[in-house]
C-alpha cells in the first residue's frame, strides 16, 4: 500500500513496458553498482531494508524529489535488491486497478546456476493469463549478464517457482545445490524451502523480504519431520497452481 504517495503513481503510464523503465530510472541493484561506476556507502547498502513502499518511495523522493517518470542518475536512485523493483511495480499496478503480486523463486537466465530471484506477476486482461516481468533487468544488466530474455514476459523454465523446484527437488529430478545466492555459497533444499514458504506468503500479500526466516523457514533442514517436509510439499504444489487460490489462502492461514 503507497499510502500518501500513491498520488505519484497517478501520471505513470499503464503500459506495462513504460512502467518496468520508468522503475528501472529510479531503482538499481546494490549489488551491480560496479556496473554503474557507484561506490555506495554503508548506509546507502542498507536502504533495501525499507521493507515498505512508503519508505522506498520517500527515499527516492529524498534523493531526488522529481516525479517518479523522471529518470535519476544512478547515484540518485534508491540501492535495493531485486524485490524492490518488483513491490514497487506491483504496487504501481495495483493502484491502477491491474491485479499484480510478487513471487519468489529462480532465474537461469544470469548464469549456469539459478539464482535466487523475484518477479512481478501480473494479469494480462487481454490475453487472459498471468504474465512474469522481471523489472531489475535494465539494459546495463542485460549487457553485463547476457540476458537474452524478454523481461516484459519472462518464459517459464528461465524462471522457476519456488515450489516447482522444491518437488522436482524432492523427486531428485533437479540437484537443490543449483538453486540459491551462488555468490555467498547459500544454496540447497533448506534455501528452496525458505523461498517456498516466502511465495506463499507474497501470494496471500504479505511480501516479505528475501531474508526473512520465521516458522518452518527458520529451523534447521536436517531436523525437519517428515510431517513437516508434507507441509512444505503442499505449500510447493499449491503455489504453482493458479486454479487453487481460494484453497491456498485457506492453507495460508491455517499454517499462520
């Protein structure tokens, strides 16, 4: 929820395409800021902490108080991490009456291994089906890590829901040690498990962060039950069927 700010979104454009650059002009990935010659102070790395789209949007405001379709120079853009780009345009797109919600799991498409990731969803009225956007990718980024996708209808298998990878995981079709932050070693079924747990909650609109633990996510994997595993099993197999909702926001406030 915006909030007071939701009064900027109004003169953004609806196009989907217009509204990923429009994003991209005021938000870049900390963790690419050698791409765009930024060295960034401590605090500066810290602003993906906001948590909130009235803190993120007040602190792009406080870098540079423009309207929101006006790009910033990359030092004048808020330093998040994937999730920012992706509340922010869901936030965007809600206000403008386009159903929209985030979700968490992996992208291929930056390296051989997949690499923790999240997406905007949205629903594309015309076509009648929900569409994947991956709004951190800008053209410096798809420069850099050779992204040869559409990012304005990201294909399925490039990206995977974390609850697909879980049960494909689980049926040793895919190896768990692929899956997760490649760069600090953070991979394996207990990393697919968090994200699992971190889509179901951003599919019933609590959007988390990426480095929230609570529940299940937070106790070691080698001590999970097997009753346990079964939740998570359910909580995969219903994330990545849209014709469930109704059944998984039951199952969401049940485990809550």
């Amino acid at each position: 929820d915006p909030q007071k700010y939701e009064a900027y979104f109004k003169n953004l454009p609806p196009d989907i395409k217009k509204l990923v650059k429009v994003v991209q002009g005021f938000i870049t990935h900390r963790d690419s800021s050698e791409l765009y010659r930024l060295e960034l102070t401590e605090e500066r790395k810290q602003e993906g902490e906001a948590r909130y789209v009235p803190k993120i949007i007040k602190k792009i405001l406080e870098h540079d108080n423009e309207p929101l379709n006006v790009g910033r120079t990359p030092d004048k853009r808020f330093s998040g991490v994937c999730r920012d780009f992706e509340i922010v345009l869901t936030s965007i797109l809600r206000s403008k009456g386009i159903p929209a919600r985030l979700r968490c799991g992996f992208a291929g498409y930056f390296s051989d291994t997949y690499e923790d990731h999240w997406l905007t969803e949205y629903w594309n009225k015309n076509e009648k089906r929900w569409v994947l956007v991956d709004a951190n990718v800008d053209e410096v980024e798809r420069e850099a890590y050779h992204v040869t996708i559409d990012i304005n209808d990201v294909p399925y298998g490039p990206y995977l829901f974390a609850g697909d990878v879980w049960l494909q995981c689980r049926q040793s079709k895919l190896d768990p040690n692929k899956f997760g932050v490649s760069s600090i070693g953070a991979q394996g079924m207990w990393f697919i498990r968090n994200n699992v747990i971190r889509d179901l909650a951003a599919l019933n609109k609590v959007e988390v962060l990426p480095w929230d633990e609570w529940g299940l996510a937070d106790k070691e994997f080698e001590d999970m039950t097997e009753a346990e595993l079964k939740i998570i099993d359910e909580a995969a197999r219903l994330t990545i069927n849209n014709d469930r909702f109704e059944e998984m926001k039951v199952f969401y406030e049940d485990q809550t």
